[in-house]
C-alpha cells in the first residue's frame, strides 16, 4: 500500500502512484447490490473474468481496506473528495451487514457465522 509512505515522505513519486491507486479504485467501484438508498460503492473481487461480479466486505478486497487508502489519500492531499469516499464505503458496509441483502456476499459465508471470517487482515 504505496499511502502508507505518503505521511513521513511526502515524497512526489509515492503520492503520484498512491492517487492513481485511488483513481483506478474508484474506476472500479461500482453501486450495484448496494441499496439505492443507502448510498455507497462496491469495488469487484477482480478486473476481469467471474470476479467482477463477485464483491467481498472484509479487510483486503472490500471497503474497510480500500478506506484506508482514502483515509491516507486524504492525510496527504487534504482534498475532502477522500472523505467522501470513505463515507461511501462505510455506507456499503453499513447496507450490506444486515440482513436480508447480506447474500450479496459471494460465496456465501456458513450460517452463523460473519461475512469476514477469518483472523487476519487478507
């Protein structure tokens, strides 16, 4: 995650690769099979192929990590666009951990048991 050198460098070549980052990002992101009314974005499991249908809600592929970047985005830049960004991936997640839209997930997690079981951030 190039954003985690952009607070103590600064350094031009980091911040540059970490916003393309962001921008590919979000020419990803998508709202489909996030409520219409809750706002938000999806970002596709993969670019290609069966994964870009396929949306996860945990740490490395979902909002919660690419918020993170967000979050650095916006520490380095000070540009509010990164806040609002964040917001919408916190709305995905808000919407989408509830049931009954939680099927969303693909593939389906064990009844019982939560979206993102696992013990690590990946």
């Amino acid at each position: 995650n190039l954003s985690a050198l952009l607070t103590p460098s600064r350094r031009a070549a980091f911040l540059d690769g970490a916003l393309r980052g962001g921008a590919h990002v979000m020419s990803l992101s998508t709202t489909a099979g996030v409520p219409h009314q809750a706002g938000g974005l999806l970002l596709p499991h993969e670019e290609e192929g069966p994964g870009r249908t396929q949306f996860f809600l945990g740490w490395c592929g979902g909002p919660p990590g690419w918020a993170r970047l967000f979050v650095s985005l916006h520490r380095a830049t000070h540009d509010a666009v990164w806040l609002d960004r964040l917001a919408l991936a916190a709305r995905a997640v808000a919407a989408l951990v509830q049931p009954p839209t939680l099927p969303v997930l693909y593939p389906l997690p064990p009844a019982g048991t939560p979206p993102w079981s696992n013990l690590g951030q990946c």
